[in-house]
C-alpha cells in the first residue's frame, strides 16, 4: 500500500507541481514543499494510517523524484536560473 501511494505521490504530479518543487528544492526550502505534497498526499492515501507516516512518505517520493529525467532537468534549470541571479 505504501508503495501504490509513493507511486502516486512521484507519478500524480502535474507538471507544474514538478516545476515548483524543483524550484522549492533548489533553494532548499523544505517548508516550501509542505504545501504542494499536502494536495498530492490528500489524493494519493489509500489508508488513513498513511497520514501519521506522512513524513516517511513524502521522504520516499522526494529519492523516487530525484531519479526521475524529467524532475532532474527541471530542478538543474531552477539551478542554473539561480546562478544567473545577482
């Protein structure tokens, strides 16, 4: 069960999401984060016991993305976009 919701939680994203969390991850604000994987979260458990591992999940799906090619150029663009800043 857990793995259908990581699943859902890496593969459920929209685009934007994706787009955001890469942005929110190089700047590293965790806090940022919280928000976005909420909603994706409320659409994805598929037990209620799965919101008090909210956090264990959440850790899951973010090493699930991190290997994702898409989510890796999206995150090196939000990168490069922040170098380029004065």
């Amino acid at each position: 069960m857990d793995r259908q919701t990581v699943d859902c939680l890496t593969r459920g994203l929209t685009r934007d999401e994706k787009v955001r969390i890469a942005q929110l991850s190089a700047v590293h604000d965790r806090e940022g984060l919280r928000p976005i994987y909420s909603g994706v979260l409320a659409r994805c458990v598929v037990r209620s016991d799965q919101w008090d591992r909210r956090a264990q999940l959440v850790t899951s799906a973010r090493q699930t993305l991190s290997h994702d090619p898409e989510f890796r150029q999206m995150l090196n663009a939000s990168t490069m976009e922040l170098a380029r800043r004065p």
